[in-house]
C-alpha cells in the first residue's frame, strides 16, 4: 500500500510539474507571460513581487502547489521571493477543491475563500515588516527570463530542468509520504479521534486529513470547537509538505510555518469569539 501510495502520487507529480514546466518556458520564450502579466498584476504589486509571477499565482490558488512551483521556476525567483510566493500560496491554494471540502464542515465558500486570501496578503506582510533580512531582500524591478539559442534548445533543456525538479520533489513527496504513513499509523491509528486530534492532523498532513476526521467526528464537536478547528485548518495546513516544496529552492521554513501558525492561532480565536455565540 505504501509503494502503490508513492507511486501514484510519482506520477501525479511527473503529469503536473513537467508539463507545466515546459509549457512555462514556451509562454517566456515567445513573450506570453509579459504580455498578460498585467492581469494579477494587482496582487504580486501587494505582495511585492514581479507581475511574471502571474501564472504561478493563478495555478495556485486554483489548482495545485506543483503547476505553481512548475511555472515559478524557470523564473530565477531568490530566496526571498520563494519565501513569500511559499507564504502566500501556502495559505491561499487549491481554493476550488479544499473549500469544497470545508463546505461539508458547514464553512460557506465565501467564508473560506475571503479568509484564506485575505490571511495570505496579511501573512506576507507581516514578513515583510519583520526586522531582519533574506537573501536576495527586496522587490526585483525585473526578473531575470532565462533566453535560449533556438526553440530545440529551449525544449530540451525545459525537459532536462523540468526532470531534476520533478525527481527532487517526488523524493521530498516519498519520504513525507513514509512519514505520514508511520504517524497514521501510530499516533492516530485509533478512530476514536478528538478535536485536539483532528487539528494535529490536519496541521501535519493537511485538509483533506484533517477535514475528513472532523466530518466523521463532528457530531462529538460543539459548534465553537467545529468553527476554530475548521478556521485553523484552512491557514495552517500541511505544515510538513508544503514548505518544503518551496525550501528546495531557498525559501526559509522558519518564516512559512512560524508565521501561519501564529496567525491561525490568534485569528481563529478572535473570529470564534465574534461569530459563534
């Protein structure tokens, strides 16, 4: 069951990353992404990161964390800019197919989707304003594209580029995966799971585990439990996974996990306070 698990999500990884990979590299070459940067251009101008990022903000925030990072990539983003892009994508993706999940907790998609954007801006800013440095701090006037002699070039070494990423992620993704297993299978092997349970879980392994245990086991939940847990979850997630995604490439772990706990910490009990009585 392991290996078929690895496996599986292999070659997921392998169908997103490659192909998004190369498919970035054609829109650089033939000048795509700087003519329709300017469409969320709005949003990495409030995050302080080129308008290139465009594509890689889109795939995120409605699809998966893999097209994202396949569409950044190419980009020659510093450690700093992976930082944020990690920070803000780590709150705010898969909007479509994670708040649906939170809608059979009874969280609306208004609610999950205004409170996920708006907490990424809020995450990234607080980065931004915290009195130390990155390197590579400091918003690029111009990412640098990379440029190839012909368009067999380009394809061929987007493949090669794309493969070693792809090969770096499937090994990061094997190894959560064993560790997700052997958690599983000793800390919540029992099915009579809690509230302190549920949120565990979902912070370690993500939504999809953390919501399926509380849709089985909300019924044992008062409605404020539900709601906190609920509006936990959807800031602070799959805090093994997702970072490293981005610290591959340089983005510091401290800050993408540090910073969404607190914020889920306290924002969560402000809104359980003012919404439920």
């Amino acid at each position: 069951m392991l290996f078929k698990n690895i496996l599986k999500t292999s070659l997921i990884i392998l169908k997103l990353v490659i192909p998004f990979y190369i498919i970035a590299d054609i829109l650089i070459y033939f000048g795509v992404i700087q003519k329709i940067s300017f469409i969320f251009e709005p949003i990495t101008s409030l995050i302080g990161l080129s308008p290139e990022l465009s594509l890689s903000l889109a795939a995120g925030i409605l699809l998966q964390l893999y097209p994202a990072i396949a569409f950044a990539a190419p980009l020659n983003l510093s450690p700093y800019e992976w930082t944020v892009l990690g920070l803000f994508l780590g709150v705010a993706h898969s909007l479509p197919v994670e708040n649906a999940i939170m809608k059979k907790l009874g969280f609306s998609y208004l609610y999950s989707s205004v409170l996920r954007i708006s907490v990424a801006f809020i995450a990234v800013w607080i980065f931004q304003l915290l009195p130390f440095s990155i390197k590579g701090k400091g918003i690029q006037k111009e990412i640098t594209l990379p440029h190839y002699q012909s368009f067999w070039d380009m394809i061929t070494t987007s493949f090669q580029n794309a493969s070693v990423l792809a090969i770096k992620i499937i090994l990061l993704i094997s190894l959560v995966i064993i560790v997700m297993e052997i958690i599983k299978n000793t800390v919540f092997k029992n099915k009579n799971l809690n509230a302190s349970f549920s949120l565990i879980t979902g912070l370690l392994l993500g939504i999809t585990y953390g919501a399926g245990i509380l849709i089985k086991e909300k019924e044992s939940l008062n409605k404020k439990e539900l709601f906190f847990i609920g509006t936990f979850l959807m800031i602070a997630h799959s805090l093994i996974e997702d970072p490293l995604l981005f610290v591959i490439f340089g983005a510091n772990i401290w800050i993408l996990i540090g910073i969404r706990v607190i914020l889920a910490i306290i924002i969560s009990f402000l809104l359980t306070k003012l919404i439920i009585k």
